[in-house]
C-alpha cells in the first residue's frame, strides 16, 4: 500500500490537489492549486481533457506529489443528492437493487447514471441513507482525463462527504455541525452528527472569488493583445462603480439568503434538529462581506476553517489564503476511515 493518499477536485477555474500520508495522524506533505484556461472544465466536468490533463501534469510537478492513484471528488448540480430508505439487505444485494428501486428518481435512464448509497442509520429493518447518481459518461471522461495524465482513480466520491469527513475531525462528540464550502460558482452545505453526513445539498451561487476576477481580467488582456490594444485592467468610476459595488452585495447577500433557508429547512424538516456550529470553507470565505453576511443570517456561530485545521502540514507552506479555504473538502476526501 501507498505511504500517502491524494484527494482531487475540479472546478471551473482550476484543478487542486493535496497529498497526505496514511495513518492514524495524516499530515499534509504536499498541495497546490493549478488555474484551468477558459471553457476547459466546469464544476467536476471536463470540456477540454486535454487542457485539463497538462493541468493536471503540471500540478504533480510543481507540488512534488508523489502518489499516482487518487481520490477524485465530485460536486456539481447534475448530481442528485436525496434521502432514500430501503430494507436492510447486503452490501452486494443493495447494488443490485438500487438501479431498480430509484429509476423513477433519476433524470436520465438508469443505465446511464453513477449510483451510490450512503447508509446514516438503521430503525426495524428499514436503512435509511443519502442516495447519490451522477450521469455516468461524465464520471467516464474524468476517468478517462486522468489517465492522460498518467493518474489512476481509485475512487470517486461526492465533494460533501470530504467536508464530513472533516467535520469529523473538527467537531465534538455528538456535535450537531454544518459545513459550508462556497466556491466560486457551486457552494455545498452538509450537516453532519459526530462526522456522518445527514443532509447535502448543492447550491447555485456565482460570487466575484479571487480566482473569477483573476481569470476575467485575464481574458480581458488576451482580447486588448488581439487588438493590439496595450491592456490596462477596467476602471470603474461614478455611477458604474456603485453599480458594480451593489451587485456585489446583492450576490452576497443572496448567497447568505440560501445558506440560511438551506440550514433552516434541515432544521424544520422531519428527522432534522438543531445545528450547534457552522464552519466556513472555500474561496468564497475570503471575499469581503461573505462572512459578515452569513453571521448576520445565521442564529449560530459561524467561522471560517482551513485545511491546516483539519490536517496539519508537514513543513510546508499552503500558499496562499483561498487555497488554504478550498482545500478543507479536498483534504476531506483523502482521510481515511470515511466510509
């Protein structure tokens, strides 16, 4: 077996990565984030393999990774994540059961979909769980982008479960927790009971991260160098820069909106109950007014989390705040003992 283990994430803007080693106490000996050209990938889903695949190449090399088999995490809104309940049965017969039992559920045809079921608790011969599907050929050209960059997935996982994962190591016995990762187009919420994930949800939610404004200003530039225009970055002045000043508040403040109706739902919700802690992850976290925002919304404590909270490093430095922020969920999915 391998020393170390790889947890993976892609997203619209980029590709990152965090290496562990295995054991009891996980360390953090490597971790890097790459930035993806325009229009090569979307949350979890690749548009360009190949552009996506030298991404990939190029992170190894730059973060000194040295494992080659991964963990890849997946979260985006073409996956299905609902309560589902079925009688207690074997692991093996489950498999075989499942596509026959939620056909009806799913938006594509069975045969075209990923499934996974995620067992939280067990009352009179009824096991209750989170049933995942994703639309397989999706999961097959991230496969298939791995291997051309001469990486082997071992496993394939939903996003939010990493961020269980780490809430496992974050919260209190019998902690009630919610964790939320705003990414820069995609957040996730999951509330957790002693690290077991009770509730997931996925929301929409595009706000101005650092990676989206870098990325816009740099198609911007590409376009002034076509036209052979020197590129200066826009300004903004008067009316158009309030304007822009009050969409920004208006996207955070409707991102605060859906996390505290998300959190309020589980709450209200037949099985849910109170949530004692929110933590807060992602690039997202680091934008000016998110965190205000959401502790204005929130009737809890709310507080930001990094990755060096749930696995200290070995040495090394995480680089820069939002990479930091974004690794929480994708060092989640390389802790051993999830499932």
């Amino acid at each position: 077996m391998a020393k170390t283990i790889v947890g993976v994430e892609i997203t619209e803007e980029s590709v990152r990565a965090v290496e562990l080693t295995r054991g009891a106490n996980p360390r953090i000996v490597a971790a890097d984030e790459i930035a993806l050209p325009p229009d090569a990938a979307r949350d979890s889903e690749v548009l360009d393999q190949d552009a996506v695949a030298l991404a990939l190449r190029q992170l190894w090399s730059r973060a000194g990774i040295s494992a080659h088999n991964v963990t890849l995490g997946v979260g985006s809104r073409r996956i299905l994540v609902r309560e589902h309940s079925t009688q207690v049965m074997s692991q093996q017969l489950l498999k075989q059961a499942l596509p026959f039992q939620v056909q009806d559920l799913l938006p594509v045809p069975v045969n075209q979909a990923v499934l996974d079921f995620y067992p939280i608790s067990q009352v009179e011969g009824m096991l209750h769980g989170l049933l995942v599907a994703a639309v397989s050929e999706t999961i097959e050209d991230l496969i298939a982008t791995f291997t051309k960059a001469k990486l082997r997935v071992d496993a394939v996982d939903l996003l939010p479960f990493g961020l269980a994962r780490a809430a496992k190591v974050l919260s209190a016995p019998g902690e009630s927790m919610a964790m939320v990762h705003i990414g820069d187009h995609t957040s996730y919420v999951v509330v957790t009971v002693d690290g077991i994930p009770q509730f997931v949800r996925i929301i929409p939610a595009e706000i101005e991260t650092a990676a989206v404004r870098n990325r816009a200003q740099a198609v911007a530039e590409a376009e002034a160098v076509l036209e052979t225009v020197p590129p200066e970055p826009p300004q903004l002045h008067g009316r158009a820069a309030l304007r822009a000043a009050s969409a920004s508040s208006v996207a955070i403040a409707d991102l605060a909106g859906r996390i505290e109706n998300t959190l309020a739902f589980h709450t209200n919700r037949p099985g849910g109950g109170p949530i004692q802690t929110v933590r807060i992850c992602g690039a997202g976290v680091a934008v000016p007014g998110v965190v205000e925002a959401l502790e204005s919304a929130i009737p809890v404590q709310v507080s930001p989390v990094t990755a060096e909270e749930v696995v200290r490093s070995r040495s090394i430095e995480l680089g820069t705040a939002d990479l930091a922020l974004n690794l929480v969920g994708t060092a989640g999915l390389a802790l051993e003992g999830g499932r």
